[in-house]
C-alpha cells in the first residue's frame, strides 16, 4: 500500500501519543496528589510515583527517537550499543520478558537498526504472559540480516500486523497500531530487501528482515 509522507507522519505520531499518554498521565495525576497532600508518607509515596513515571517517560523518547526519528546523527551508521540501551530502557521493566542480544557488529546502518528496534518492539508485544525475545543481526558483505524470535507459552501477533510487516497491507488502510510494521516494510522495500514472519511453532515466532547494502 501506498502512503503519503503526511499522513505516515500523522500515524506515527498517534502512535507516540497513545504510548506516552499513560506515564505522562501518572505524572500530572502524582503533581495534583502532591499539591493537596500534607502526609509526609503520601508526599514520599507521590515523589516516587513522579520519579518512575519521569523514568518511564523518558526511556520511550529514547527508543522513539532512535526507532522513529533521526536519533543517532546524520551519518550512516549508528552504534549498536545506543539501540541496544534504547531497547532494554523501554522493555526492561517488563518482568515477564527475558531479552537476549546476540548482536555482534559494533555498528550498523541507520535503517537497519530502525528495522531492528521496530520489529523487538513487535516481538515483545505477541508474548502477552511473558517469554524471551531474542535478538540478532549480522552484516556480511552483501547485506544486512536481522531476526529475532519471540518464545513464550502464548504467542499472539495481530494479522494486521503480520500483513503489514511482509506485504506493506496493500488494499488496506495502515492504522496507528501498525505504524511500526509499516516503517520496518516500508524501510525494507525501500533498501530492495525483505521482511518474513513465520507461523509459531512450538511456542517459538521468528522475525526476519534482508536490507542489501549499497
């Protein structure tokens, strides 16, 4: 599917809203508490609220910046160990999720972390009770290949998603939600290269993306 650089923009930014309205939420809800609370154990309860939803807000502006925007400078490559803090900053406080970084190369291309960053962020989501997502890629002379694979006792990946992610949901309209599936289709067309998503088998759901290099 076909779509316009301003209504793509629109989509990711409703996705960026919806994600940051909760701890955004908390913060506003833990000042108002504070202003009217004169119990020294609430204040302190409050300034705890305030400091995790601060800590929470501001590790999913690092992941979108480097996942969504031009986080990372203007140069072609971006230091794997950014992405990788990126990731664990937004995901780490999920208990339930175990995250294995096999990625070897100290660098990458900007696309190709992109990809990378969107498609751990789509992974995570299809473990809803809790699993490992582990992550690869590796640059050879010809390409970048990226897979991931997600593990857990129920694995749940939305068709629209799935679509998106291989075939760009063509005759479809992309919705807020699948604003990242889009960017890793649309990044991948873009590089001549290609995305797959396997059925799950055995509790096991596997991820790939090709970029070609230029």
């Amino acid at each position: 599917m076909t779509i316009s650089p301003v209504d793509f923009a629109s989509l990711l930014c409703s996705r960026l809203c919806h994600d940051l309205l909760s701890p955004i939420g908390a913060l506003n809800n833990g000042l108002e508490l504070l202003a009217d609370e004169t119990d020294p154990d609430m204040r302190a309860r409050c300034m705890t609220l305030l400091h995790e939803s601060a800590r929470v807000s501001a590790n999913k502006l690092k992941f979108f910046r480097l996942a969504f925007g031009a986080a990372g400078g203007f140069g072609e490559r971006v230091d794997t160990r950014e992405a990788r803090i990126a990731l664990e900053g937004l995901l780490g406080d999920n208990k339930r999720l175990d995250l294995q970084w096999q990625v070897g190369e100290n660098e990458l291309p900007k696309a190709a972390v992109k990809v990378l960053l969107n498609l751990a962020l789509i992974a995570g989501d299809t473990l809803p009770r809790g699993g490992t997502v582990t992550i690869g890629a590796e640059e050879t002379g010809e390409a970048v290949e990226i897979v991931l694979q997600a593990e857990g006792q129920r694995i749940i990946l939305d068709p629209e998603l799935r679509d998106t992610l291989v075939d760009g949901a063509p005759g479809a309209a992309v919705t807020p939600r699948a604003a990242a599936a889009f960017l890793v289709h649309a990044l991948a067309q873009e590089a001549g290269g290609s995305v797959m998503v396997s059925a799950p088998v055995e509790n096991a759901l596997l991820f790939g993306a090709t970029l070609p290099l230029r």
